[in-house]
C-alpha cells in the first residue's frame, strides 16, 4: 500500500490517483469512481467543447489564415467577430443530441455545447479586409497582410 493516502476516496483504482493501478488493456476504457461517473457526461459536455475547437494559424506573404475544424455545424451556428481592432473570436453553439430514455449509451465523445478561441492579430494586417467562409466542417478566415511600408531612404551630405 502506498504512504500517500487517496485523496477520492477509499478506491485506489482512480485514474486521477498516479498511484493507482488500472488494466491497461483497453486504455481508453477508464472507470471512475460512482461519484464522478454518475456526472461524467455533464462535466464532458462542459469543458470538451472549449477544447474541441482546434485552430490551424498559418501565415503566407499575402495573409495570415486560420482554419478552424468545426464539424458538423452550420456557418449559421458560427460567429466570426473583430475585437478592439486586432483580435478575432471564432465562437459558436455545438447542440445536444436529443436523448431517448430507451437508449442506453455506451460511450459519448462528441462534444456538445460553447466554444469560442481567440486569435490576436499582428499589426501588419487589412481587419477591415477580413473574409470568412465555411465548407464541409472547416472555417476559413483570411486576413490580408498590408503592403510592407518600404523604408524611405535619403541621403545625407557629409560636410567636412
């Protein structure tokens, strides 16, 4: 038995627990204890949807783009917003299946509920120029790098 105590409670097979021993046959099959699992599917609707908004940001000469994986939403469910001029919040709303009392789940991994990311933009950059669109799951919002200010150059008389 380990000198350090369980802090969720007389159970040592919590996955919380680094201590703890589980099968590792199946690592993707934890088992909680009954007092988290009972919640498990509330606290997996609450904070994977944050998570599950992954962004792409690539930078070309002409402008910055990000790509972000948004499947199935509509570009409706979708908001796309400039803040203070420089930063840009992609957020939107993933809608919980309707659960049938007849259903038994087995596992649920989709993510339901809000999401929102926030990108803020280098000051090389048209906001006003900002273009967004939505094909087959994926958001793409391009912003148009300003024309690099060419330096202006004059030469100075060196008296002597």
């Amino acid at each position: 038995m380990s000198m350090i105590p369980s802090f969720f409670g007389g159970r040592r097979s919590s996955v919380f627990d680094p201590f703890a021993t589980f099968d590792l046959s199946d690592p993707f099959d934890f088992h909680f204890p009954s007092s988290i699992s009972s919640h498990f599917p509330e606290i997996a609707r609450e904070t994977s949807a944050i998570v599950n908004a992954r962004v792409d940001w690539m930078e070309t000469p002409e402008a910055h783009v990000l790509k972000a994986d948004l499947p199935g939403l509509k570009k409706e469910e979708v908001k796309v917003e400039v803040e203070d001029g420089k930063v840009i919040q992609i957020s939107g709303e993933r809608n919980v299946e309707k659960e049938d009392k007849s259903e038994k789940w087995h596992r649920m991994e989709r993510s339901s509920g809000k999401f929102k990311r926030r990108f803020r933009m280098p000051e090389d950059v048209k906001m006003e120029e900002i273009k967004a669109s939505m094909e087959n799951g994926v958001l793409t919002v391009t912003v148009p790098k300003a024309e690099e200010k060419k330096a202006d150059v004059k030469s100075v008389k060196i008296s002597g």
